[in-house]
C-alpha cells in the first residue's frame, strides 16, 4: 500500500486520532477471572435524586432469580454492600445504572450505560440501543446534564442504553474483574498526576508484571511504531514550530505510560466481526430481557462505526432472511463505502500498514490526540486542524470538547482498524475473509432507517452517507443533511454534541423512534 511522505504520515496519525471519532482510553489491564463457573450480571444504579449508590446482584438472563426469604435482611445488606461499593461505580459513569453483561466464550464483560425513561413521559413500548464509533465509549453520550443525547432521550419516555463493547470504556475482562475509571487521557498539565493512572491501576500493573515481561516482544513491536511516529514528527514539523519538540516529549511519556498496561493489551485480537456477531447480540438480548418488550425488538442508533454496525446487521439478516430484531434504526454520520467519498479517514490508510508489518496489536490514537490537544486548542494553534475533524468552528463549547477529546477517545484494536479499511477499497466494506460486502444485501432490508448527515463532516462526509443510503428500498429510508450553507455547520460529533443538536437534530430523532416504536405483530417479516 502506497505510503505518503513522512510528513504527511505524521498528520495522517494525528488526523486519524481526532478522527475515527471513534478511539477512547485504552482499559487498565485487570486480572483474568479464576477457573469458577459463576455467571452474574453486575448492576450499579444511582437514583436520579442523587440518592447511595447502590450495588446489586442478579441471576444471569438464562435463569430465573428466587424470591428472597427475607426482604428486610435483603434490605439492610445491600444497605451495607452500598456503603461498600459506594466508590465502586466509577465517576466517569453518569448513568441512573450499570451493568454488565457476558459475552459467551470470551471472557469479556460489556459495560452497559443505561439512562431510565422519565415517569413524566409518554410510555414506550421499545428500549433504545445506542452504539458509538470504534473503540469510543459513552461519555460522548452524555457530557453534561444540558448537553446529553442520552439524557435527552430517556427524558422523551426511551429506557435508554448505551454499550460500550469489548476494548472500550468501562467494559471488562474476566468474570470477577472489579470495574474502574478507565478514562485515563489527561491534559499535560496535570502535575498530581502526571502518569494518569489511578493508584488501584498501578497497583494491577504491577501485580501483571511477570505478564509484561512475558510480552516483551509485543512492547518493542509498540515501542517501534511508537518511535517511528516521534522520528516522524521531528523530521516533518521541524520547521513548523518548537512546540512540536514538546509534542514529542508528551507522546514519549505517554507511550511509556502505554506500554505499562501490556497484560490487557495482548487481548486485544478481535476486529470489527467480533462486535457485529458476538458483543452486539449479547447486549440485544440482555437489553431485551430487562426492558421486557413486547414483540422483542428495540430501537437503535449508531454513530460513526456504531451506525456501520447497525448496517451491517441488516445486510446480514437480509442475506440470511431472518429477522433483526431491530423496530428501527437512526444512523449518525455512518456509511458502509467511503470510496467516492474525499473522507479524511482515508488517512487511516497508511497507519494501518506499519502496525500491520510491525504485528502490532493496538494502535495508541488516543494517547496521540491527548498528547497533541495542547497545541491543537492554545496558541500558536499549531495542530488546530485536528479540530475540524471533530466538530465545526463554534459549535461545541470548549469545557465539553476538551472533556470529549481527553475522555471519549481512545485506543484501537488494529484488526478493527484493517478491516474498516476495505470501507475505502472497491465493493466497500467487507467481512474478515473479504467474501462478503455488507452493502450488497441492504436492498432487503425492511427496517425503517434514518440516516442524518453532517454537511462539513470531514470524517463521513454526506456523499459518503447518500452512498449507502441509495443501497436501501425508497420506502424504508430517509435521509437528512444539517448544516446550513449560510450560517453553522455541522462537523462529525456535532449531530451529538453540537450547541445546536438540542434544538435542531434531536427532535427529527424522537419524531421518528416515537413513529416506530409500535408493537409489530406475530405476521411482521422482521
């Protein structure tokens, strides 16, 4: 594969880290789970009133859960196993709950972010399903109480559940794994904690010594690709201004910190499939079991890779001729072929390559972009492009695009970063083997979808959406451009977290989940 100058590698990494939209903290490595057999879902919920968190756990969806011979005793013991686990449910999780759920034969536990509908709103009948970019997690979801998709949804009657898959923000490996702050990007100029990690980390870290150890290759292999990108930034951005050189004592100390976490890091070995055909169905059912639906369907949006996902399933099925299980779909700023597209993704192409030759398991891109937001977002603004791959001029407020970038982007599983790749190549997007397209079977897709589009999303840009959105029956597709050409602009992450959003992209949203979310019949093809 063709690679581009040394220079333009060095945007093509940074620009890639701003861009999946998609890339959140790498998670801290935590003990595998022992040789025990025990399967239960674990549940952490504060009550909108800001009332003791409180821990509980319950039986596995497979099996139903005995009545308590003693409520009172139940009672006062998660009483007791609140003040326990008070500081359990990590401060980053500003959901009303939650929980975990199993995926079959891996070892992975899906964090699931779940927001409860108001009482004050119209009663659904469908739980709502969103899913975020790759490797991204939910804070993007949820920045603050007035500028939060989730919120926003629950708020409207949805019981609302954000998942965060495997790799991803507070998801977890091994059954009695205990679940932390995983968002460890920080800003440079945090002198308390200058490593970013929090002690309980530090201490896991170096109990998963003898394990790092073990996967010294793995180390040099990311110390290599780690360098590469350092000689790059100081060959190419020389001339370009001396803060580059502090840039690259920044990612220095930042792969450093990177390299500590080598026990979790070998574990990253799946790729785009491994959502679609195993975390995705397993946070469906369980969704599906604790909302207690109907007709056994949801609602679902995806944003970025999480609306690619949501294609992908639709062509599946259509292939397969079964059914979804889906009532409908709202995808943000997602498509399955980029190749007409001018998408500045396409810079993904040469950072695949290295990592590809160097077998590499994960690619830093987070630790890169919060290495660089200092000089993307201060003067002299030398990396201030990398914000336009973000969001439009003016249209986040700063605190929450500062908490966007250090907390909801992160690492990448490179298997997931090559086959997205194929989205850029003739055919579009395609399965690991390269035998299936996932835009071949869309045209049997009856599933109501709504694709919106950002006008100046220079990541998914709206010819790249239409080019997926044509693939579909006239009568189950709509689409929508925001952006006006005389006045703001919409960039990718701005149809969630844009100033506007509120007022102009979440309604459409709601009007067209409250228009779906009637209960099909037993005759329904879907």
């Amino acid at each position: 594969m063709h690679l581009l100058h040394s220079a333009d590698f060095l945007r093509g990494a940074l620009q890639a880290a701003a861009t999946a939209c998609c890339l959140h903290p790498v998670p801290p490595p935590l003990p595998l789970a022992d040789a025990r057999t025990r399967k239960t879902d674990l549940v952490f919920s504060q009550t909108r009133a800001s009332r003791p968190l409180l821990f509980s756990t319950h039986a596995s969806s497979s099996s139903a859960s005995s009545p308590s011979p003693s409520p009172l005793r139940e009672s006062l013991a998660a009483a007791a196993e609140s003040a326990k686990n008070a500081a359990t449910k990590p401060e980053i999780c500003t959901a009303d709950e939650l929980h975990y759920v199993p995926v079959p034969g891996t070892g992975w536990k899906l964090a699931l972010w779940r927001y409860r509908p108001s009482p004050e709103a119209p009663k659904r009948n469908h739980p709502l399903m969103i899913l975020a970019g790759v490797g991204a997690n939910a804070v993007g979801f949820d920045l603050s109480p007035g500028a939060s998709f989730a919120r926003h949804m629950s708020s409207h009657g949805f019981d609302t559940w954000i998942v965060e898959v495997r790799g991803a923000g507070l998801s977890i490996h091994g059954l009695d794994s205990e679940p932390v702050n995983q968002s460890t990007n920080k800003s440079a100029c945090d002198k308390n904690n200058p490593d970013g990690v929090v002690p309980k980390q530090q201490s896991v870290m170096n109990n998963g010594l003898p394990e790092a150890r073990q996967n010294s290759a793995v180390a040099a292999q990311i110390r290599d690709l780690s360098q590469r990108l350092v000689s790059i930034i100081g060959e190419g951005q020389r001339s370009v201004s001396p803060q580059m050189f502090d840039l690259q004592g920044r990612l220095v100390a930042t792969i450093e910190d990177f390299q500590k976490q080598l026990d979790l890091i070998v574990l990253y070995d799946w790729d785009f499939d491994n959502h679609l055909e195993e975390d995705v169905p397993a946070a469906m059912e369980y969704i599906k079991n604790h909302s207690k639906t109907q007709d056994g369907k949801l609602l679902a949006i995806g944003h970025s890779m999480g609306g690619i996902l949501l294609y992908a399933m639709l062509s599946r099925c259509g292939f397969e001729e079964r059914k979804s299980g889906l009532a409908g779909v709202v995808t943000l700023a997602s498509s399955v072929d980029y190749t007409s597209s001018k998408s500045t993704l396409k810079l993904l192409l040469p950072l695949a390559d290295p990592a590809q030759a160097l077998n590499v398991p994960v690619i830093p891109l987070g630790a890169l972009l919060a290495a660089a937001y200092p000089l993307a977002s201060r003067p002299p603004y030398v990396l201030s492009w990398l914000n336009a791959q973000v969001s439009a001029l003016d249209m986040m407020h700063p605190e929450l695009y500062e908490k966007l970038i250090l907390k909801n982007f992160g690492t990448i599983s490179t298997k997931v970063l090559l086959q997205l790749t194929t989205a850029f190549k003739e055919g579009g997007l395609r399965d690991r083997g390269g035998n299936f397209c996932y835009k071949d079977h869309l045209n049997k897709c009856n599933v109501p979808v709504l694709a919106l589009a950002a006008d100046q999303d220079l990541l998914c840009p709206p010819e790249a959406v239409y080019e997926t959105v044509k693939l579909f029956p006239r009568h189950v597709i709509s689409c929508r451009v925001f952006g006006k050409p005389e006045g703001l602009h919409y960039g990718h992450y701005d149809l969630v977290g844009g100033r506007l959003a509120v007022d102009e992209v979440y309604p459409g949203i709601v009007e067209f989940l409250s228009c779906h979310d009637k209960v099909s019949s037993g005759d329904d093809s879907d």
